[in-house]
C-alpha cells in the first residue's frame, strides 16, 4: 500500500493514525465501547498496540471503567479514532459520548443516501 499522496496538504488514513503515535488518542468501537489510551504502534490493517489505557462502556448496571496496562486492538472494530492531548487526562464518557451520538448520527445518514 503506498503512503505518498499527490497534494502534499492531504495526507492518507494511515499517515494520520502515523502522526498519533505517541499521543493519546480516543477510540470509539463497533460495539459502543469507548477506548482511551497512547498509539505505540498499528499495522496496515489498523490493528493497534495501546499502553495506559482505559476502556468505558455503559452496561444495564450503570458505566464500567477498565483500566489496562496494554493491550492489542483489532483494527475491524474501530468505528473511529480521535487525536487527543498528551495533557489531557482521561475524562471518561464525558463530553466524549457526544462524540458517539454524531457518528452513530452521520452513519445513520450515510447509510440512507
């Protein structure tokens, strides 16, 4: 897969997700989890090596937060990634769900046309 684009304003999918390395990011997943952690590394496939990381999902009971160490997430159940800040601490679902009703919204209407 080749990486160059012919504008150099416009940069490809993966050239985004490569200047992400090293930054915290926010991930939102097929399954409505939300992920927060720092990129160290993706493939083609954007599968992705996240340290620090913490996961949020709204269960029947109420918000369950998961902290992890590191961890391997497949790149087919990404809906969409977000670039975060380095300073930024993690603020959980707030603010950041919002983020989830627009997309599921734009899908939504995407899928219609």
């Amino acid at each position: 897969m080749a990486l160059t684009s012919t504008n150099p304003s416009q940069l490809l999918p993966l050239e985004l997700v490569d200047k992400c390395i090293g930054s915290r990011i926010h991930i939102v997943m097929k399954n409505d989890k939300e992920i927060v952690g720092t990129l160290l590394g993706f493939d083609d496939f954007v599968n992705m090596v996240l340290e620090d990381v913490t996961e949020f999902e709204i269960t029947p009971e109420g918000r369950r937060i998961t902290k992890l160490d590191q961890i391997l997430l497949n790149g087919n159940n990404i809906t969409m990634v977000c670039n975060g800040s380095k300073k930024t601490p993690d603020k959980g679902l707030s603010g950041f769900s919002k983020l989830s009703d627009i997309w599921h919204d734009v899908g939504t209407r995407i899928s219609l046309h």
